[in-house]
C-alpha cells in the first residue's frame, strides 16, 4: 500500500491510497464468498454456484462494490496511520480506480488535527511562576463567606430594610413613553412575589439600593434607568418607575466565628478551620498562578505558529460552553431558553458568541498536544489505569473492567490526550529555564 498525503484549507487532510493488485484479488474473492448465498442463480443452490457463473447472472459490479468497501475498511486506519494523519470528523471516500489485477486507488478527504511543529521554546520558560501570600485579609474574606453560608434567615417586622436582607416584594414597573409625554398606564412587568436579596446586584443597578430603609407594608416608588448593556434590548437605557411594596423581610442571622462554627463544620477549633481556608485559599492563588502563566506562554506560541482549526473541534467545544452555561443557569433557578427569551436572541446567535472563545481553547488545547509531542512525552496504559482508580472504586469495578470498557467505547485515545495535555500544562506552569540551561 502506497498513500500520498495533501494538505486542504479548513484543516482537510487529503490521503491518497493505492492498494496493490494482490490485495484486489484477494478482496474479490472474500467478496464473492459473501455476496454469493444473496442470490438465486439458475441450476446451482443458494450459495454454491461457482464464480463465473454468478459474474455471468449477476456481473462484476457487485463483486467490486463489495471488494471496494472490504478494501477501505481494511485499509482506511492504516493509511491514516502512515500518513500521520488524526482524524477528527467522518471522513469522505471517493473511489478513483478499481478493477481485478490492477492496483485500487481511492482517496480519503477528513477533518484532521493540523500539523503544528513547534521551534525550541525554551526563551519563553525564563520567568518563575509568581504566587502571592496569603493575606489576613484573604483568610477573614473566606472565613466570612463560610460564615454567611451557615446563616439562618430570620424574620423581621420592626426594623426597616437593611443590606443583606432577603426581600419579598409586591411590584409593579411601567416605562416611561417612546414620545416622552409620560408613562404607559399598562406595566412592563407585574410580580406578587418578587424575591430580592439586597446588595446581591443581581437586581437592575438601582433597585436595590432604594429599598434600603424601606418598612414592611409600606408603599413607595422607585425611579430608575436601565443600563444602555442591559440583556433585555427592549429596556436599555429605558426610564422606568416601580411601584413595589415590600411583604417579607428576613435578614440573615450569621454565626460568631468562633469554636461553635468551626466544630459545626467538622473541625477541631476556629484554629484548625483558620488553617485549613489558609491553605485553601493558597491553593487557589497557586492554581490562578499556574494558569495565568500557561495562558502567557501559550499567548505568545500563537503569535509565533499558526494553523487551521477542524471545524468539528469548534462546534464541540461551543456544544460544551452551551452546557456549562445550561448547568449554571439551572443551579440559579434558570434555563437556557429563559436565558435566551430575557437577551431576544436565538441560538443560533448565541453560538456564534460563543465562537471566538471556542476558536481559542481549542487553538490551546492543540498548542499543548504540540508541546507534549515536541518534549517527547507519552501516557502509558498503565498511567491511565492508575487514573481510573477513584473512577473505578466509586462505580464498584476493577479498574482493568473500565479500562476495557473505555477501550471498547473508542474513549481510551481521548482519555490519554487528555492525560498528555496535562503533562503539557503542568511542564509550562512549573517549568523555569535559565541562559545557563539553555
């Protein structure tokens, strides 16, 4: 087998395979033996006719159809494989010759990854990664938050409305008239129960802020302007009056940070809970550390290669922000069709919003596969059976079952890319070269 490799625009890798004569022959024979019990052939049982006989009642065609597609399955990894060709999408297959003793050629047109070649690069490792301290302020900001998340909502009657309260409110909007001769008579909006937590800024920029001193039952209006960069077209920059009537407030009662809460949350003192967000929060500096560095040197290798992207490798990469955002929505008490009717925008446009940043983390993702190949490393079958181990444990298998049943779905090679990215992205975040060293 012979293949000749031609790159196409869009990341289309061309492969053009010649099979061997030999081969051909060998292929008609196996399909003879296959499609001959399919037919009834005068004077012979189904299946035993011999093979001029069956050419002459049915013809050749048949048999080199059958041949053709023996030939591509047999050959088509192969020939990706020679050419060095990962593929990415469903490939196209256009037959350019067949016929018995002489040589088969056929051409497969695919998605593929593009082949990125990356020039030493140890110029852009020479800065250490920084991470801040942590700060006493750092420590009594979380330690705060995870006090207000123990917090139990207390009612109240007596007082006014205060930042922090949860607020239940009777309210009614109207806009102010496109002709500016006053307002409409009808409301934009009507709610019963309009739930409202004050300095949240989860509410139009405003609201919040009046409702602060506002008494429980007592009427009162509200005047404001929507942000020209409102989601909802229809309000930007649009005046409006609320007239709203507060029906609930309950206000958080947060516990002390003291012992109490520290062994409410399964640790041994306030102490113990102060290291241990200490060391939280550290973490978290060290990884926005890491990524913050990756994210340079990956900048500026863009600025240096630059390649096609498989479309494919976009779309799945906008089908997979549409679900991150289909997931935070729905742990806000939302969906992504509400999300889409509140901006008057269509899928189809969201999708294209998503399509810039798309275009970069998969731009990313084939810049780290092209730092791994270019250090030379690899994931070995038993780096990814030690990493199915918790994975393994929780579903109840041993991991040599799920290492199987990866093989089997076709997910093994993913897993392992995936595995290679982070060795890749590990390397660039940790990796300091000196003028010595280099």
């Amino acid at each position: 087998m012979d293949v000749a490799l031609e790159r196409l625009p869009n990341a289309v890798a061309k492969v053009s395979v010649t099979v061997d004569p030999e081969d051909v022959s060998r292929a008609m024979e196996s399909a003879f033996k296959t499609v001959v019990g399919r037919y009834n052939i005068p004077g012979f049982r189904r299946g035993k006719a011999p093979r001029k006989i069956f050419e002459r009642y049915v013809g050749r065609g048949v048999l080199l159809q059958e041949a053709a597609q023996l030939l591509v399955n047999r050959h088509y990894q192969e020939a990706l494989a020679a050419a060095q060709v990962e593929a990415v999408g469903e490939p196209r297959i256009n037959i350019v010759a067949l016929d018995e003793d002489k040589p088969f050629q056929f051409d497969i047109e695919v998605e593929s990854k593009p082949p990125i070649v990356l020039e030493p690069f140890d110029d852009l490792l020479t800065e250490p990664l920084e991470v801040r301290e942590v700060t006493e302020d750092d420590i009594q900001k979380e330690l705060a938050a995870i006090a207000k998340s123990q917090a139990q909502l207390v009612p109240i009657e007596d007082e006014p409305v205060a930042m922090g309260d949860h607020v239940i409110l009777n309210l009614k909007g109207y806009l102010a008239n496109n002709e500016g001769d006053g307002e409409s008579t009808e409301p934009f909006v009507e709610d019963d129960d309009y739930a409202v937590e004050v300095g949240s800024g989860l509410a139009v920029e405003g609201l919040e802020t009046q409702l602060v001193g506002l008494k429980l039952g007592e009427p009162a209006t509200i005047r404001l302007t929507y942000p020209e960069n409102h989601p909802d077209v229809s309000l930007q920059g649009q005046d409006v009056r609320f007239e709203v009537t507060v029906i609930d407030i309950k206000r958080p009662d947060v516990p002390p940070l003291d012992d109490d809460l520290a062994s409410t949350l399964g640790y041994g003192s306030l102490q113990e809970l102060r290291d241990a967000v200490a060391n939280r929060v550290q973490e978290q500096l060290t990884a926005q550390a890491r990524r913050d560095r990756v994210g340079k040197i990956l900048g500026k290798l863009k600025e240096r290669v630059s390649f096609d992207l498989p479309s494919i490798l976009v779309d799945r990469a906008i089908h997979n922000q549409m679900h991150e955002l289909d997931n935070m929505l729905r742990r806000m008490g939302a969906n992504l069709e509400e999300y889409l009717d509140s901006r008057q925008i269509t899928i189809e446009e969201l999708r294209e919003e998503m399509r810039p940043q798309a275009e970069e983390r998969v731009k990313e993702e084939l810049l780290l596969e092209a730092v791994a190949r270019h250090l030379n490393f690899t994931v070995t079958d038993d780096e990814i059976r030690e990493s199915l181990r918790p994975t393994a444990d929780a579903l109840r298998q041993s991991v040599e079952q799920l290492f199987e049943a990866l093989a089997m779905q076709g997910d093994l090679e993913m897993l392992r890319t995936g595995m290679l990215i982070g060795k890749a992205t590990d390397y660039l975040a940790t990796t300091v070269r000196t003028d010595d060293a280099r």
